[in-house]
C-alpha cells in the first residue's frame, strides 16, 4: 500500500511538474467519437516533433491549435497492469500539444485531469480541471511538447527526488515573431490561480564529455514571453499588456496577451534552472506555450475542482 501511495505521489510530481508557469455552461463530452482517433500507444521520440510549426514561414502558426479533434492512446498504469485506454489525448495525432495524462494514469483513475468539453454553441474546447487524488494536487495542463511515454517504474518513482526534466521535450520548433497571442478562455478558480503562458526561445545544442560518454546539451534563452496569470478571466497580474473581451455566447472570453521583448514580465515566475534571459533581437528557433487550471501546480499547490477552459489559440502579427 505504501508502495501504491509512492508511485501515485510519483506520478502527480510528473504531472504537476513545469506548470508554474470558468463559467460551467458546458459537459464533459465521454463518448463522441467522431472527434476522437485511436493510436495504439505509440512510441513517441522527441525527433519527430516538426520541424516547423505550420507552413508559412513568415507568420507561423501551431498545428491543431484550435483543440477541436482528440484522440486516444493506450498508456501504460502501472497500478492497473496492462494498460488503459485515455481518450483525452489532444490533436488527430500525437503532434505538437500534449498533457499530463499519461502519468495520471499510473494513478488508476480516469478522471483525467485534462479532457475535451463540448461547449453550448456545439464546437469542442479543452477542459483543465485541478484534480486531487491521495490528497496529492494535479493541475490539468496543456503544453507544446512531448511527455516520455511507457516510463519505467524506476522513472517514474524516481520524480519524488528529481524534477524530471529529461523527461519533457518541452516546446516545439519555431521562427516566427509574434506580437502576442490570442486565444477563448474562461476560468473559474474557485480562489486558485490559472497560467497561460507563451515563450519564444532560442536553442542551441552542444556535445559535452561526461565520464567518457559524449551527450548533447541544449542551452535555452528566452527571447519573448507573453505570459496571463490570474484568480479570474478578467483581469492579468502580470506586466504583460492585455486585452480581454465580454462572454460569447458559450460564456468563452476572447483574450489578447502581447509579447514582451528581451525581458522577463513582471508577475511572472522566475526563470526555470538552466533558462537564461536574452536581447529581443535573438533569433528564435523554438516556442513553448503552456496553460495549467493552477498557476502553482507544480509546487503541488492548487484549489480542487478549479477550471481552466481553453480553445481556439493563434499567435498575432
């Protein structure tokens, strides 16, 4: 049983981890499968993420960023041997958003903490609802990137005394310079705090020698964030400027988060370890975006139930 607890703990580290970074007018839509493809729990390499985010070069956008298909994969729990079906996965395809899922799983439950919603106009969005399970806080999340899929025990135990970076490709391939972002939101906090955040980045890769083995090393500086923290969908604690329109007719907010150049916002976190900051005019090789129900997830902190609804996200120019 303790064991049990410990790889439960485990897992909501992982999925909790790097997140720091709404009106209930909708239901939890579990059985549409006209928006739901089935992959059988494929082996995602970090190199198959694309190389460019879309196909215009000069005002690129993400691919399947308006979070209108989901499709499932099988993933492994290590608490319910075998494996599980989480229909919850977003994009037709493992492409370029991901979620925590995957480690949730291990936990048992389906009650998966990030899931498509259908919304009162019919159109399909992304539910993140802070989940709390062993009495262990789960942010639900959304994020460009790619978490490792069939983790081994001995990884995931292995997040209780690691921050389980190596884990997480963060980001996805990227040139273009936005002005900002634009995406629906509508968040009900219940006291908590929501995070969406967008970073553009440049990397570079070096080889390093360590005990005679030779590894590549990323340095990651950041060129740009745009970044809106808040306990409502009304109102940014960050130094961010920020526009942000009455309800639609889904009770959905249409929020504008300008990029700030060359500087970490204020309101915001500070810097992750090893990310350092860099001059507006650095060429940008990448972009991370990440949104999360509890803006402190990853310190486990967060108020249960608090729900982040996101959709239709685009970079301006």
């Amino acid at each position: 049983m303790l064991l049990s607890k410990k790889i439960i703990f485990s897992a909501l580290a992982f999925f909790s981890l790097g997140f720091s970074f709404a009106e209930n007018s909708a239901s939890v839509d579990k059985n549409n499968a006209e928006n739901t493809n089935e992959t059988e729990n494929p082996k995602i390499e970090f190199d198959s993420i694309p190389e460019v985010a879309s196909e215009d070069s000069v005002h690129p956008q993400i691919p399947e960023s308006d979070f209108s298909k989901w499709h499932t994969e099988k993933i492994p729990g290590f608490l319910t041997f075998g494996k599980r079906e989480c229909t919850e996965m977003p994009g037709t395809s493992a492409l370029c958003w991901d979620n925590g899922n995957p480690a949730f799983s291990a936990s048992g439950s389906r009650n998966w903490p990030t899931q498509r919603i259908v919304l009162d106009d019919g159109s399909v969005a992304a539910l993140l609802q802070t989940r709390k399970v062993v009495g262990v806080i789960a942010s639900g999340n959304l994020f460009t990137g790619r978490v490792v899929r069939n983790m081994s025990l001995a990884q995931l135990l292995g997040f209780t005394s690691k921050d389980g970076k190596e884990l997480i490709d963060w980001g996805v391939p990227f040139t273009g310079r936005p002005t900002g972002f634009r995406v629906k939101f509508a968040y009900d906090g219940l006291g908590d705090e929501c995070s969406l955040i967008a970073t553009l980045e440049n990397r570079t890769e070096t080889e390093v020698v360590e005990k005679n083995k030779t590894k590549k090393k990323t340095e990651r500086k950041y060129v740009a964030t745009a970044a809106y923290i808040g306990k409502t969908d009304t109102e940014n604690k960050t130094s961010c400027a920020t526009r942000i329109s009455d309800k639609d007719s889904s009770g959905l907010r249409t929020l504008e988060v300008d990029f700030l150049y060359g500087i970490n916002p204020e309101g915001t976190n500070p810097l992750p370890d090893g990310v350092t900051q860099t001059t507006a005019d650095t060429e940008i090789t990448h972009v991370n975006v990440v949104f999360a129900s509890s803006a402190h997830g990853d310190y486990f902190e967060g108020v249960k139930n608090a729900k982040l609804i996101v959709k239709d996200f685009e970079f301006l120019y």
